[in-house]
C-alpha cells in the first residue's frame, strides 16, 4: 500500500513534473498460431491479438483515468516473428507485417513489435528471411517495429548478422526517403536483448514468456529533474552520494506508482503481471528531458567532460530505487539518451557539445545504447555495420543490454536536421568519422568470439 505521504508526492509528480506511464504493452504468446499455410497463419495471429488486446486501450484509460495518471502509449509485443514465421519466405512476411499493422488498428494501439529476430550465433532460413523483410515491412506499416539481436556475452557477435543489419537499416531508411528514413527509427539492433521489453522499438516477447503477460514501462526524467533541483535549493553543497540517494528515492517512489497500474490492469483483463520497466525515457517536451537532468547535478551540457560519470550515477540510482520498491522489476529499467526524442540532448548535439562518438563512451553505462541517431544520407552499410559493431562490442564485453537505432537520413548532411514528429521527435544530423569509406574489418564476417567472462557456468 502507498503511504498517505506517498501518494501526495506522487500526486504532485503528475500535476508538475510530467509523471505518466509510458507504454502498458500486452505482451502475445504466437506459437500454437504456426501452420505453413500463410493465410490460416494470419488468420489465427489477427483472431489471438484482438481477442486477447482488444480491450487493452480502454481498460488503461479507465485506470489511469481512476488513480490520475496517465497511460501515454498502449502497445502490444509478440513472438518473434523469425522463429513463429519460419516457414515464410521475405515476401510473405511483409504480408504478415500488413496483417500486424491491421491488428494495431483494429485494438487502436500505437505499436506492434516482435517483427524480430535472434541471431547472435548464427542465422537459420527464417531468420534470413525475416531480415530480408524489414525493410519493406517497416516502409509500408505504421505501427510495425522490428528488432535484431546480433550479440550476446555468452555468444560473442555475429558479423555476419552486423553486416547484414547495416546493409537492412541503409535500405529501411531510402525506402522511407521522404520521412527522412523513419523506417529506421522503427528498427533496433541489440547485444543481450531482455526478453520482456515494454518500450518500443526493441519489445518482443521472450520464449520464456508465459502465454499474455502484461509490463509496464515508467518514466520520468522530469520528475527526477526536479528532486535534484529541490534537494540543491536546500542543501547546495550536497554531494552526489546525496543526488543519487535523492534520485533513489524518486525512483522508487515512481515504480511503486507503475506497478500498482500495471497490475491492476492485469487483473482486469485476466492476464499475469510480469515486470516494470524503469527507464527514464524522455519524450521532445521541455521538462521531460534526461539530459536537463545533467544540468540539474551542474553541467552545463550533457556532452561535456562528466558527462558519462553522472549517466554512471543516474542509471545506478534509478535501478536501485527500482530493485527496492518491486521484486519484478525487469526490461531495461535505467536512462535512455535518445537524440531526436529528447530536446535537451538534440541542441547538446546540434551545438556540437554532443558528438556521436561522445554518445557511444556514454552508452557504456546507459540503459541501451545508440539511440534515434541521425547520420548522413551518404552512410554507407558498412560503415552503419561498423558503427553497430562497435556498440554490439560494448555490450559484450560489459555483460549489459546495448543497442543502435540508426537512421542514415537519405539525402541530408551532417549539421542538417531531420523531423520524425510525436515521441520520435527531431534532431541534428550527426557527423560520421570516416575519411576512409572503405571498412574491410566488417567484411570478414564469422563471429567474434564470447569474452572470457562468459564462462560462468
């Protein structure tokens, strides 16, 4: 139970501090939905989605309406498609990502994902064709996302898979040319991928997964925000033990606030709760900035020297209060640095205080990884291979979740902006180190091998 002084804090959260709670995604077991025949595939996918999410939007606006805090996003995360679609060839697969979309419309939610694949050893036919697919899949939907997981600790990187995914997110991006790529923003490519994600583009649901389950994903870095400027007015020589105690707190206190939604929304749909996401996902609003956080702890921008040791305090902070206030704490549950979808860190990166190899050292202690970037048109797949290479590696090497969402704007230059709109925001377009274009490295493929600290058995 919230304690009466709970509640008045979390009430002010909402009122002035941008408490919401991002995204209850219904997570969908699809595998007794397999057959090889396309259209009875379909057939079962649409009649399981919509009986089991058709009530889902209504039931979180009832709720949320009932305790004051609003649910943003309801969304709804599948199988993946690579493993319940494998007898499916890239063609018929787009069909499927139609059929998808259709279901998004029919239960009125804003995202579908599960269009995914894990291939961090290897590819299978499915999986191929699958990656095949994304693209076109991602071009002509709205509500379809996709996600790739091409590394793990315990499976070292795929380069195979690295270098396919660059070529994938280079096609996804011209196929969508004038949205400025926004097919690519709908794709994420993961080391270590959870596999009970409530937040958009990487949810799916994991082979582990009950039959439905439901999490939910909390933010509220303008919540966050304003305890570190509250503490600082009142104890302005107060350490940064005291911020993250501060922001521990906070944490806890927003978790508290998610699981007790969540699960009622659970219960009245007749579904298993499964885990809070608490991650500090920004949104393009003033006030509702992860990098305005970095101001709050005496930054003058996120970006600068410190930047990575405060994102180091934050995401343990975070986690912590989360880990203290529910025992089903799951997903990514940290900080997100996404460039386009946070306005702080967008004019950090557009005043060059932000570089694109400065995000990737902070990604090191982030809760995902290269995210919303914007890079010139003229990338090329080898070089987007390259630069996903790279972040896989920080993953692996760090037994932790890392991502990269990519998005080679087609036709723009470095210094040029591009517009998403909604949540996806808008943002620079980053500058690419690379005097030499050609990158051999990535073109050897195999596998680069699992890092002594997988042998944990």
């Amino acid at each position: 139970m919230l304690s009466e002084k709970e509640i008045i804090a979390t009430l002010d959260m909402i009122k002035c501090e941008h408490l919401d709670l991002r995204t209850v995604t219904i997570g969908i077991n699809l595998f007794d939905c397999v057959s090889d025949d396309l259209q009875r595939f379909i057939g079962k996918l649409r009649n399981r989605i919509e009986s089991l999410a058709g009530n889902l939007v209504e039931t979180c606006n009832r709720i949320g309406g009932k305790y004051g805090i609003p649910v943003v996003n309801k969304r709804i995360s599948i199988s993946p498609m690579a493993a319940i679609g494998a007898s499916f060839n890239s063609g018929e697969l787009v069909r499927v990502a139609a059929a998808l979309d259709d279901c998004a419309r029919a239960t009125g939610i804003d995202f579908i994902g599960g269009f995914s694949a894990l291939v961090e050893k290897g590819m299978a036919t499915g999986d191929r064709a699958l990656i095949d697919a994304i693209p076109e899949a991602l071009a002509s939907t709205r509500h379809v996302c996709a996600s790739v997981n091409v590394a793990s600790t315990r499976a070292g990187i795929n380069m195979d898979a690295v270098l396919r995914m660059g070529h994938t997110v280079k096609r996804a991006a011209e196929l969508t040319a004038d949205a400025d790529g926004l097919a690519a923003a709908k794709l994420v490519v993961f080391a270590n991928i959870p596999q009970d994600i409530p937040f958009m583009a990487g949810a799916y649901l994991g082979i582990g997964e009950p039959d439905a389950v439901i999490n939910v994903g909390v933010s509220g870095p303008g919540v966050v925000k304003k305890a570190v400027d509250r503490l600082l007015e009142s104890e302005p020589n107060a350490d940064l033990g005291r911020i993250s105690e501060v922001i521990k707190q906070t944490a806890a206190r927003v978790t508290r606030a998610g699981e007790l939604i969540g699960k009622e929304v659970a219960e009245a749909l007749g579904i298993k709760f499964g885990v809070v996401d608490l991650s500090l996902a920004p949104t393009p609003t003033v006030g509702d900035s992860v990098g305005e956080i970095f101001q709050a702890m005496g930054l003058g921008s996120i970006g600068m020297p410190g930047s990575t040791a405060a994102l180091a305090l934050l995401n343990d902070a975070v986690k912590k209060g989360g880990a203290f206030a529910s025992s089903h704490v799951g997903g990514l549950s940290g900080a997100f640095i996404p460039v386009s979808e946070d306005l702080n860190i967008a004019t950090a990166a557009a005043s060059g205080l932000l570089s694109l190899e400065k995000l990737e050292a902070m990604t090191s202690v982030c809760s995902v990884g290269l995210d919303m970037v914007a890079l010139p048109g003229d990338t090329t797949a080898e070089m987007l291979a390259a630069i996903i290479a790279d972040e896989m590696a920080i993953g692996v090497i760090n037994k932790k979740t890392t991502a990269a969402r990519l998005i080679p704007a087609p036709g723009k230059k470095a210094g040029e902006r591009v517009y998403f709109g909604g949540l996806l925001g808008e943002g620079p377009v980053l500058a690419v180190n690379s005097g030499y274009r050609e990158n051999r490295f990535v073109r050897h493929g195999g596998r680069i091998p699992a890092p002594l600290q997988s042998l944990i058995n």
